[in-house]
C-alpha cells in the first residue's frame, strides 16, 4: 500500500471533523475567555493543487492532511499564529502530447506567521485570518530537488471553548503558492528537470477540525 492510500482513509475522518467542529462551535453553551495562547492540532482533507506547465497539467492528489498552529493573544479580538501544515501527496503529471502520465510522491508543507480577527458570540466565536510564509515541496524520487516558494493562507472558521482549558475549533482555508517567473521544479543531475513553470499560481483548499489547549 502506498503512503497515499494509507491516508486516504483518514481523508473522510478530516472531513468529518471539520464539520462536527463548525457545527458544535454554533450549539455548545458560551464558556468564558481567559487565556493568552493556544495550541491546536487538527487532522483535515486538502483538495486542488492544479498547475499549467510546459510539460502538461501538474496535480497535487486529493489527500488527508494535519494542520497545528499556535495562537499568542495580540488584543482582546485577535491573535497572532504560527502554523505549520502538512500534507502527504502524489503529483500527477499528464503529457499534452499523448496519454503518458508520470506519478511520484510528494510531501507538501506550509510554514506560515499572520493572524487572526476573532468575534466572542454566545453562540460561538467565528474568526478570520491571513498568513504569509513559505511552501515546501518535497519529491519522494532520491536525487530531485526540494523547492520552497512563497505562499499564503486564507482562511476562517469557529471556536468553542468545552472547559477552562480545552476548546474546538473548525476552519476552511484556501493556500496559494506563486510562480512568478519562469523556472524549473524538480531537477537532478545531470541537468535534467520535470517541470517547467511560466508564471502562475497553484491553489489548494482545505477543512480540518480539531482541539486546542489553552494556557
């Protein structure tokens, strides 16, 4: 079994945390703000990943992925975040000239500082928030290049605090990653590259739920 297909299993529980997560942030009783940082950890299912290139459409496969960010308290509605995201992938690339398709593992990370805008509702704490940072890509195949490109994140969702310390929280995010110019993905010696990228974005959108711990 390939290490996608063993994800692809938790790619339903991700989807359904992050619905359980949205939902019980809007039917849970209101629990009191008292804390300066959280830590949350949340499995989810990440979907897109589509690029143009010289070579042929590049796809990043439909997969589970775990996403942790740490949230330090900025004012009383809002908080700074740290968030590393990862995603363990395959990129399909498909040849304009004919049926051929090359497939090879790809771990995908975000590495990410922004923040957020945080509403305080009886009925839930709905929040907003854009990150700036890096992505990572990381071919399986020894002997290919890793590249990092610049990304970003937007992003929201709901909180609810289930006790002093331990709260829920679900969220939807749209990642990007830019290719500004023209240059080449996945090279190894000698000299030879599988990609070729003229100017363009690739985009990814995500769910993910989980628990964060306050202190």
């Amino acid at each position: 079994m390939t290490r996608t297909g063993m994800w692809r299993g938790g790619s339903q529980l991700g989807a359904i945390a992050c619905g359980l997560g949205i939902l019980l942030t809007c039917c849970l009783p209101a629990v009191v703000w008292s804390h300066n940082v959280e830590l949350y950890g949340g499995p989810g299912y990440r979907f897109g990943g589509n690029l143009d290139t010289e070579e042929g459409e590049v796809d990043i496969s439909n997969t589970a992925a775990l996403t942790t960010t740490l949230a330090i308290r900025a004012r009383h509605d809002a908080f700074f975040e740290f968030t590393y995201s990862y995603q363990p992938a395959e990129l399909e690339v498909e040849d304009l000239s004919g049926p051929s398709l090359s497939v090879f593992d790809l771990d995908v990370h975000y590495i990410q500082f922004g923040g957020i805008v945080q509403w305080d509702y009886d009925a839930g704490s709905p929040f907003v928030g854009l990150t700036l940072g890096a992505a990572v890509f990381d071919p399986e195949p020894e002997g290919f290049s890793t590249e990092s490109r610049f990304a970003g994140c937007f992003y929201g969702g709901g909180k609810k605090m289930l006790s002093s310390r331990i709260g829920l929280r679900g969220e939807a995010r749209l990642w990007g990653t830019f290719f500004p110019d023209n240059g080449t993905l996945f090279c190894s010696l000698p000299g030879y590259c599988a990609i070729s990228v003229s100017g363009d974005a690739l985009f990814q959108g995500e769910g993910t739920g989980g628990l964060f711990v306050t202190f």
